[in-house]
C-alpha cells in the first residue's frame, strides 16, 4: 500500500511533466489517495487490536466468574457481548469507518468462539474438540460473507487450517473435509474480490499438500507433494502461454507449486535417508528447478521467482553441507561438481543472452 | 480488487448485521436446548469414576474423570470380537449391561449403532482415542473418551473433588440419549446428589 503511493507519487510528477495530466486530475488523485491513507491507517489497526483484548476480557470475565454468575445469566452475557459488538460494527459503518467496522465484527466472532467453550463448560461437555473449532469457523464465515468483511473471513480460514490441523494429527491420517471448508472459504475471498485472501488460501492448501507426503504412506510420500508441485508450477507456466486473461493468477500459481516442490524435494533428500548416489541426483535435479526458477523471473520480470529461487539455492546449499560434512560422498567434491555446473550454466545463460541481443540489433 | 482490509468499502448493513447475529446465537441456543433435553429425557445412569489430572488454561478449574468401562480388551468380551474401523479417532458405539450388584459394564463395542439391543441394555456414543495390540491378538484393546470425562468445578475446589475422586466415593450421573450421547448432569459424592439446576 505504503509502496505503491510512493510510486505513484513519483509517477504522478512524472506524467505532469509530460503532460498526461491536468492539476485538476492531479489534485483529485491526491485526495482520494489521502482519503485511503485515512482509513488504513492507525486507527483501525489499533481497533482490531482493542477488539481482540475485549474480547479476551469477555472471556476470562466469564470463566473467572462463571461460579458466581446465575447460569441464565451467563448465557445473556455472551449474546449482549456478540449482539453489542455488531451493533457498534453497524455504527461504524454507518459512519463509513469500515476498518472500525472490521475490527467491532471480529470481536463478535471471537464471542461466539468464547460462547462455544464456555457453554461447553458448562454442561461438562468435554466435546471433540476439532467439532468446535469447526463450528466457529462456519460462524466466522457467515459473518465475513454477510458482512462482507475480509477480516471477518481471513481468520474462518485460520480456524479452518487449525481445524484440519487437530483433526490430522489426531486420526493421523489424511482429513480429506478440510477441502470443503478450504474451498468454502477460498469462494468468499474470491467473491469479495480480496487478493490478499487468496494467498492465504494458496498458503493453506501448499501447507495441506505439503502434510500429505508426512501422512500418507505411513508419512513417507514426498514424492507425491513435488509431483504436486511441479504440476502446479506447470499449469501455471501453461496459463501464463494460453490464457492470457489469467494472468494475474501465474505469479501466485508458480510461486506457491515452486515452494510446495521444495518443501517435498527437502523431506526426500534431508527427511528421507536416501543413498548417496539418490541423494546427488535429487540435489541436482533441486538445483537444476531452483536455477530454473530464477532465470524465469528475471526473464519475465517476476521477482517472487528470482527469490524464491534464491532463497531455496540457499537453503538447498547449506543443507546439503550440513549432511554430507565428513560422509563417503565428500562435501568438497560435491561443492565442486555444482560449483562447475553452475559455472557452466551461466557461460549458457551469458552465450544465449549475447546470441538474443545480437539478434535484435541485425533486425 | 480491493488490497486492504481498511480500504473503502460500503460498512455492512443492519440487515444483515440481524441475520449474523440471529444465526450465530440460534445456533448457540441450539447448543443449549438440546443438552437440556439431553438432561431432561435421557436415561440416567450412575457411573463410579477414577482419578486423572485438573486445569484447563481457558476454562477454569475441573476435574478429570476417568471411567472404569475403558479401555476395553477384546479378550474380556463375549466371543472376543474384532475392533474392524474402530481406529484413532473413529465414531464408536458401546453398549452396557448392569451386572447383578447394579454396576454397568461393556456387553459389546462397534462402529455403527447395533441394530438391536437387549431390553436394559444402553448404547454410549463416544470417539476412539487410542487402540492398541494387533488386530485378533489376545492383548487388543481399544480405550474410548465419551464426552463426559471432565467436571467444571468452581475455583478452588477442584482439589477437594480430587481427593474424593482418588477415595472412590464420587459417581457420575449421566445421561444417555436416545442416539447415544451422553452428558454429565451431575456427581453423587458419598451418596448425595449434585447437579446443576436445569435453566428453564
């Protein structure tokens, strides 16, 4: 946000200089850009933050004095406190103050969480305790959508991630219902037309994959996950080639199926025990996607690419000197070897590059 | 689209601000009537219970109860039957007999509710927690958690309760629906009944 005004900014200078645009237009930009500056600002953010404290307040006031407190009552307390924070997110609104507004909805979600827990307690339900979390993040999904608040929706989809999460690592065994609920809350984001959502689903869906290689095959299928992986980072590159239209999706696709690749190629070689000749050709061929990774974005101006690519060269390196220090393979010779493919790779990449520019300056 | 969460957007509307809140709390008023019909209508049994541990971080002080029918071998069943789909986790229904000096104890365990039970008899739903041995050994056994395995007590006291629980004068009273779900209405410490009134 903060980055894009600055460019803007010097953009806008710029387009006057040449004449694209009127000092009207100029001025008009600058209000609406300190319009928006307004309400991303401090306040609301110190909003969200005050709802979360009331909300803990609420809930450790309760159970602190749930003895004391006749049971009907308490029962009132908790639907005051939801009923109070929609009614102050209404004002809010009303008032054009939608971060406040954003900020008064979370805190009613997390009361009818607290709702969940206290109820519980108080008939000594000592339920499942995925089923509750599930509950909550139907109730925080309904907000989100009715109210059409991304806060509202962004944490049904931590508590559907938490969901999954408990459900995995009590059956130990894949939660396939974790989709739903994902696909549930992705099509809100979708809906809202909120971009930052979707990389949280993308996020949530990587992790997923990622736990499969951990689950399935009594917790030794990695090679799915980088089969996984590839295949998103291959339809991304083929919507990038034929679906021009899509083209905004080709950045996250790549850059999310490269991670979940990664994540899958570190579990073989590193979590796996694999022989020293698997070993060489799986940091190879790591190496050879992660250098791939990094001439792409360069070449097609995607910078997530390039560090990603980086990032994991880097990753790959250290962990691969940190598990062949002192072992038969000989961590210097294999320094080497890549040393000497890389070195190789880039007299290509500087040949092919020349080969390019000369071609262009002939014609 | 929209990069912010405090970007200019229409705020929600009354209406639908209503809706939310009329569904949020139906649902959790939904919660309510039925453990109170659970309560009201279920078949009550008095089950002796056994010391575990206390504190629950969000949820003040409680009492951990543990239940003699768990865990369950297969040997001391009639006909030592198998524990097919009853792995970590799964739906698990158990059903009890009352023995001649009252007690309640395991006649069998399954996966789906058993499509006929003897006159007297009461079927317990509950979730797999842990099962152990291989499957048709002498040393399986499967330990099931029914939902009624903790008490809220206020706090301070749950100390007390302890001691009781570890001397063995404290009883369950539960209550057992129609489906099978169980719910705590209250303990029988040495003799006496205590149970929370019921709210309407």
């Amino acid at each position: 946000m903060w980055g894009y005004q600055k460019r803007l900014a010097a953009d806008l200078s710029r387009w006057k200089a040449n004449g694209w645009l009127t000092d009207e237009g100029e001025a008009q930009i600058a209000r609406e850009l300190v319009s928006n500056r307004r309400n991303f600002g401090l306040a609301p953010a110190l909003g969200v933050l005050a709802s979360v404290l009331l909300a803990f307040a609420v809930m450790s006031f309760v159970a602190a004095h749930w003895q004391d407190i006749a049971r009907g009552a308490r029962l009132v307390i908790l639907f005051a406190s939801m009923w109070t924070g929609y009614a102050v997110a209404g004002m809010f609104g009303a008032r054009g103050q939608s971060g406040m507004s954003d900020a008064a909805i979370l805190f009613a979600v997390a009361v009818f969480g607290a709702s969940i827990a206290l109820i519980s307690q108080m008939f000594h339900i000592d339920g499942h305790a995925p089923d509750g979390v599930a509950l909550w993040a139907a109730g925080a999904l309904l907000s989100g959508v009715l109210l059409r608040s991304n806060a509202a929706v962004a944490f049904a989809m931590g508590l559907v991630a938490v969901w999954g999460a408990l459900e995995t690592f009590e059956r130990a065994a894949v939660f396939w219902p974790f989709l739903l609920g994902w696909a549930a809350v992705s099509a809100a984001f979708l809906w809202q037309r909120w971009r930052p959502g979707l990389h949280l689903s993308a996020l949530a869906v990587s992790a997923f994959v990622i736990a499969l290689g951990y689950v399935l095959s009594d917790g030794h299928d990695h090679a799915l996950v980088v089969a996984l992986g590839l295949m998103a980072v291959v339809s991304g590159l083929a919507i990038e080639r034929f679906e021009p239209a899509w083209h905004v999706a080709v950045e996250p696709v790549v850059g999310y199926g490269l991670m979940t690749t990664f994540a899958g190629a570190m579990a073989l070689q590193f979590g796996e025990n694999p022989s020293g000749v698997a070993l060489i050709v799986m940091a190879s061929l790591t190496l050879l996607v992660l250098i791939g990774s990094i001439a792409y974005g360069m070449s097609t101006r995607r910078p997530s690419a390039i560090w990603l690519g980086y990032l994991g060269f880097s990753i790959e390196i250290l962990a691969l000197y940190a598990k062949t220090v002192g072992t038969i393979l000989g961590t210097s010779l294999f320094f080497l070897v890549a040393g000497v493919l890389v070195a190789a790779l880039a007299a290509l990449a500087w040949r092919l590059a020349h080969r390019s520019a000369e071609s262009e300056r002939s014609s | 689209m929209s990069n912010s969460i405090g970007g200019w957007r229409p705020g929600p509307t009354w209406r639908w601000l209503c809706v939310a809140a009329v569904i949020q709390t139906a649902v959790l008023w939904s919660i309510v009537a039925k453990r109170q019909a659970l309560l009201r209508d279920g078949k009550e049994i008095a089950l002796p219970v056994m010391p575990v541990d206390p504190r629950d971080l969000f949820r003040g002080d409680y009492v951990t109860l543990g239940y003699e029918l768990t865990p369950i071998k297969s040997m001391a069943l009639d006909g030592r039957p198998s524990f097919d789909g009853l792995s970590k986790g799964a739906i698990a229904y158990v059903t009890l007999h009352q023995s001649v000096d009252e007690s309640w104890l395991v006649r069998s365990i399954s996966a789906k509710f058993p499509e006929r039970v003897d006159n007297g008899d009461i079927v317990i739903r509950g979730r797999v927690a842990y099962h152990w041995g291989t499957a048709g050994s002498s040393d399986e056994s499967i330990d099931v958690r029914f939902g009624i395995e903790r008490y809220f007590v206020p706090e301070g006291t749950g100390a007390l309760l302890e001691t009781k629980v570890r001397d063995k004068a404290i009883k369950a009273l539960v209550a057992v629906g129609a489906d099978g779900t169980a719910g705590i209405k209250g303990l029988l410490i040495d003799g006496q009944r205590h149970e929370d009134p019921p709210l309407f």
